[in-house]
C-alpha cells in the first residue's frame, strides 16, 4: 500500500476532504478554520461548505472542503475523499465516515484511541492520525469540544504550513470576533498542545469490501424531500445526537417514583419504561437509553424526586478492551 501524497494532489488535481462529526461539536468551525488557513496562500483555490440535516442539535453533520493549485471546477459532495476527519467517535456508529477513501488515504481522529486502535476498530488502511481533542478542551478551553484540535491535525496531516502559521491563522480569525485576551491565550495553549498530542501511524486494517460507495438505488425509507441518510430517517438512532461521554441513567432504588408521569409525557422519543401499579397509577422502571435517546434532558428536569441523571460514560471497544 502507497500513502498517497497530499501536497502532490494538491498541487496536480484537487484535495478533497470530508468530515463527519455532530451539529454543535465544532466540526463546522474546524473547516472554516482549515479554508482560512488555505487561503493564506495567494495560490491556492478553496471549496468549504457544511451540510446540515433537518434535525437538532447532535444530529449527524458533514463538512466539505476541496482545495488546489489549479482551478476548481466540480461543487458537488465529496464522496471520494483523500482525507476523511472523524469529529466524534460517536458519529461513527451510524455514518461510514472512511466510505470512498482510497487505499493509502489519510484518516484524522478525534480520540483517546491509538492509530493502531482506530484502524483496527474501524478497518482503515491508510495514514492515521489521532488526537485527544476534548481532552485537550477540557484541560485548555474549559469545554470538551475537540475543533482547535482536528484543525491542528488536519492542517498537518495537509502539509505546507508551518506550526507559527497554523496557530496565527486560527488566533487571528478571533481576534476578529473580538475575543479577550485570556481566551487567546487559552486557545493558543491548546493550539500548542494539540500538535503534541497528535500521533500518527501507517496501517493496512481494510478488508476489499470494506468502505466501498454503494449505487444509489432510490430514497427508500428516507422521508419526502430527504436527499441523504444524514437526514432523518427510521433508521437514524438518535441516542447517537447525545453529548459524547455522557449517558441518561435512572435509579430508584427506593422506589421514590410519585406516579405523576411527567417524565413519560416529556419524553419526545417514548422510551420511559412503566408498569400499572394500583396506588400510583404508573410506575416508571427505567428508560432505553441504548438507541433513541439522546440526553435533551426534559426527563431530569421535570421528574420531581430526581430519579434521572446525566452520568459519565465511556464506550469500551471490544478489540481495545482485550489488548
């Protein structure tokens, strides 16, 4: 397998990149960032553009970002990506974000996971690269969202750019929103950090049919109007629009639940769990958290004995997990 050269694409045909992440987890920002930083080069042409679905925040979202030396002509979707960028790992439970890289493309990851761990996880052959992006959120920007992060990554994996360019670029597009001094600097740290924190590996863990583009064959169970499974569909899990690293848990040991029901008729998925019960009228047992729920919250706001909790989660992948 050849790792294919990003700089040679750039420089002879077009740079295609496409990343995958959650509507309010920073993808959106990491592109724009990446197009500016692009366009500090007098000879470089840039395409950026996110795709939104109809749903809220936590939905599944894509962003586009084509660039070269040479004119660009095509405005459609990137399918073939060179360069694919996972925001969010949860994302990847129900979007095949390697699907049209080719052979010897370049992956970043936004995980604690090593290169070696994604690429078996999610079959990719290629250029890996991760980085502890809300980690390093956490620790820098007081949020855990992983953008600053994927956007170092990314300009790297790229090439071209020094590191003093990388981060002036981006520090230069807030002080133009007018963002104090203190946050600056912040931003700069996790700027730093994250070309530390990013590690890179070659691996060859895709199968022939792993990732290939499949012939469109309609709209199928797609709702009226729907122009792509990003959109919503029957088959779209909305437990994977809740924040990473959390998951709703209900406890009632005590059987403290009133009966009032407020958590069942809150719920815009349906799935609070209840039996009759003769002196309360219901009695709520639990809740699926496994696919339809996707932590809103309404049921920890409106359940008067405190019953339901957002706890911290982490999901445990198997092939990880026995190393």
């Amino acid at each position: 397998m050849t790792i294919l050269d990003l700089q040679n694409i750039l420089q002879r045909s077009v740079l295609e990149i496409r990343g995958d992440g959650k509507a309010g987890g920073g993808l959106v920002l990491a592109f724009q960032s990446l197009a500016n930083l692009c366009l500090r080069d007098p000879d470089l042409h840039v395409q950026e553009w996110p795709f939104f679905s109809s749903a809220r925040r936590g939905a599944n979202i894509r962003s586009f970002l084509r660039t070269s030396r040479r004119p660009i002509t095509v405005a459609c979707e990137v399918t073939r990506p060179v360069l694919s960028v996972l925001m969010n790992e949860g994302t990847a439970r129900s979007i095949d974000f390697a699907q049209g890289v080719p052979p010897g493309g370049t992956f970043v990851i936004n995980t604690r996971h090593t290169p070696e761990e994604c690429a078996r996880h999610f079959q990719l052959s290629g250029r890996v690269i991760t980085v502890p992006g809300d980690d390093i959120g956490d620790k820098y920007l007081k949020h855990s969202i992983g953008n600053v992060s994927v956007y170092v990554a990314t300009a790297r994996a790229i090439g071209g750019f020094d590191l003093d360019t990388i981060i002036g670029s981006f520090l230069e597009t807030l002080r133009k929103r007018h963002v104090p001094d203190s946050v600056l600097e912040r931003n700069r740290a996790a700027l730093l950090a994250s070309a530390e924190a990013a590690h890179e590996a070659v691996c060859d863990e895709a199968g022939a049919a792993d990732h290939r583009i499949t012939s469109w064959s309609g709209y199928g169970e797609l709702p009226v109007g729907a122009q792509s499974a990003l959109r919503l569909s029957q088959s779209n899990r909305t437990a994977d629009y809740a924040p990473s690293g959390l998951r709703l848990k209900f406890e009632d040991a005590a059987l403290a639940c009133t009966g009032c029901a407020h958590c069942i008729t809150n719920c815009p998925e349906g799935i609070i769990r209840f039996v009759p019960d003769a002196q309360r009228g219901v009695l709520v047992t639990g809740v699926d958290v496994s696919t339809f729920c996707k932590l809103c919250g309404e049921c920890i706001a409106v359940c008067p004995e405190h019953l339901f909790k957002d706890v911290p989660f982490e999901e445990v992948w198997e092939e990880v997990a026995t190393l």
